[in-house]
C-alpha cells in the first residue's frame, strides 16, 4: 500500500522567508551603508574603554567621548604630519613607475628562465617562473589600486565619526531601544549578548591595531636597513593588511618583494626572507601575548569569513570579516550554552 506524504508550507512561513529574501536584498542594495554603519560599530567597541574611564570621574559622557576624539585626532594629526608628505611622495612615484615596475619584473623572471634553460633545469621550473611573473604583476596592480582607493573617503569618514559619538554618547540609550523591541522575558539575555559582543570585538581590535603598530614598525626598520625603495609607504601597508589575518600579512608582502626585485633579485628573496621572519615571530610571540584577552577564531572559520567577504565586498569586506565572524561566534556559543542548561 503506498502512502502519499504531503509537505505543506503555511501561509505564514511563506511570508516570513519572502520578508527576509526581500531584506537580504535591501542590505545588499545599500551595502555601502550597511559598511559605514559597521565601521562606526566597530571604532565605538575601540573607544568604549576609554570613554568608560573618563566617565568613572564623573565626567558627562558626550564630554567623555570628545575627550577621547581629541587626544586619538591630535595623535593621529602628528602623525600624518609627520608621514603623510613622505607617504603621498612615495605613493605617488610607484604610480607613476607602475608601468616601468611591470617591465623590469618581466626583465627579471625573463633573465632566470633563460638562466634556467642555459643550465638545463627542468622545464617545469620554467613555467613555474612564468607563473610567478604573471600572478604578481596582476596581484600588484590590483593592490596598488585598492590603496589608492583606500587613502581616499574623507567625507566618509567624517560620517563614521560622527556616527561613532552617538553611538558611544548614546550607548545606554541604543541598548534600551533595541532591547525594548524584544519580549520582556529575552531583554536580559540580549542586554548581556551584546555586552559578550563588545567586549570580544574591541578586544580584538585593540590587539590588531597594536600589531598593526608593532609590524609596520619592525617592517620600517628591516627595508630601511636594506635600502629598498619606499620603505616607508611599504611598512604602512604591512602595518593596514595586519587587520586581515592570515591572508593580510601575504598580500602585503607582495609589493616590497616586487619593489625589491627592481633592484636586484636578490634583494628580492632577503626581502621576502625578511617578511617571513616578521611572521613568524608575531605569531609565536606577539600573537599569544597581545591576544591572550581575545580569544581567537578557528582558522577554518576565520578562513571561509574572509573568503566570504572578499566575494561580498572585496578587500573592506574582508576587513569586517572577522569581526562580523567573531559576533556569529558568540551568539552560537551562547545559544549553545543556553541549551545545555535547559
């Protein structure tokens, strides 16, 4: 006797899973916002420590908050007027000397594969060669495009500013709203989620950010001592691709290691000897050390984050990333958790 099983999908389901199709798309439509938004998230969870501890002195906490603003804007402002004229020097002559970068990599890898042929290496080796030239002049000029883009936005980051001070001034009162639309008996539960949420996320991107610091730094100092050209402006994308783990400190070495081999290649492999010791040593002793209070993701996890970013949004995408990962972590943990006691 056949039995007929029937699936049926009630009005209400239909209707729930067409509203959340329909909102994925809007944040889609306006992606460009939704990032903006996330930026300013992620530099109130930065800041909250700091404006905590101002208001602990019985300070107001816009007050607070204005206080943090000018001391971080006029470190940044000495700063930038020490670097930013080298930096802008610097960005703009591999610019312009894109062209001619292209010609001498292509020299280079040209003079090993005749080297290579003349003392009768395999072939392979060979068309490896070629492989390498090909994949760094695509993967250069794409990078040096997306730092160009990224040195501009200033209006942008005006608006992640401002958004930023509401956000820190007005926290409390966002946390309210935002529990209020939950029932009574969840509030609780959400107001100590999203407290777990800043905790780990600010965390961690103070511990980035130190690094950042630390391996732009030490990468400053090792291309200077070896004279290659634009050291400067070399370390300071080590120090901005530290904030994408795992992958970050690989694309970031591709530029100095393309710059160094216009020299001499062999000043190309000390170079790329140099960014592997870099590596090696933030991850045995700087990593455990100034990330023991965040704990981090499992490298699979942390993996497919920025493989999913990169493909939503490119190289910002992959910024937010972990962070976005990171949050997901915690409301899992915690479901889990809620679980097992129940």
């Amino acid at each position: 006797m056949k039995s007929n099983h029937q699936v049926t999908i009630s009005t209400g389901t239909f209707i729930k899973a067409a509203l959340i199709v329909l909102l994925m798309g809007f944040l889609w439509y306006i992606h460009e916002i939704v990032i903006i938004f996330f930026a300013s998230l992620l530099l109130a969870a930065l800041i909250e420590p700091f404006a905590d501890w101002f208001s602990k002195k019985n300070i107001p906490r816009a007050l607070s908050v204005l206080i943090v603003y000018v001391v971080l804007l006029t470190v940044v402002i000495l700063v930038f007027l020490g670097l930013t004229p080298i930096i802008t020097e610097q960005f703009a002559q591999v610019t312009s000397n894109a062209n001619s970068f292209s010609v001498e990599i292509e020299q280079t890898f040209a003079k090993l594969q005749t080297f290579s042929v003349q003392h009768g290496l395999s072939q392979d080796i060979s068309k490896t060669i070629q492989g390498i030239e090909g994949a760094i002049s695509q993967t250069s000029q794409s990078l040096f495009s997306t730092v160009k883009g990224f040195f501009g936005g200033l209006v942008t980051g005006l608006v992640i500013l401002v958004l930023t001070f509401y956000m820190v001034a007005e926290g409390e009162k966002m946390q309210r709203y935002f529990k209020s639309l939950a029932p009574v008996e969840y509030q609780p539960y959400l107001s100590e989620l999203m407290k777990k949420m800043q905790i780990k996320i600010g965390a961690w991107l103070r511990g980035q950010l130190f690094l950042g610091f630390v391996i732009g730094l030490v990468s400053y100092i090792g291309l200077s001592l070896l004279n290659v050209r634009y050291a400067l402006l070399l370390a300071v994308i080590a120090g901005l691709f530290e904030m994408v783990p795992y992958v970050g400190p690989i694309f970031s070495a591709i530029p100095a290691v393309m710059i160094a081999f216009t020299q001499s290649p062999t000043l190309g492999l000390i170079v790329l000897g140099l960014y592997v010791i870099i590596q090696q040593i933030e991850n045995h002793l700087l990593v455990p050390k100034v990330m023991q209070k965040a704990t981090g993701l499992n490298p699979i996890v942390s993996i497919i984050a920025l493989l999913i970013g990169v493909k939503l949004g490119g190289i910002p995408g992959a910024f937010f990333a972990i962070p976005v990962a990171m949050m997901l972590t915690v409301l899992v943990e915690d479901l889990f958790v809620q679980q097992n006691r129940l």
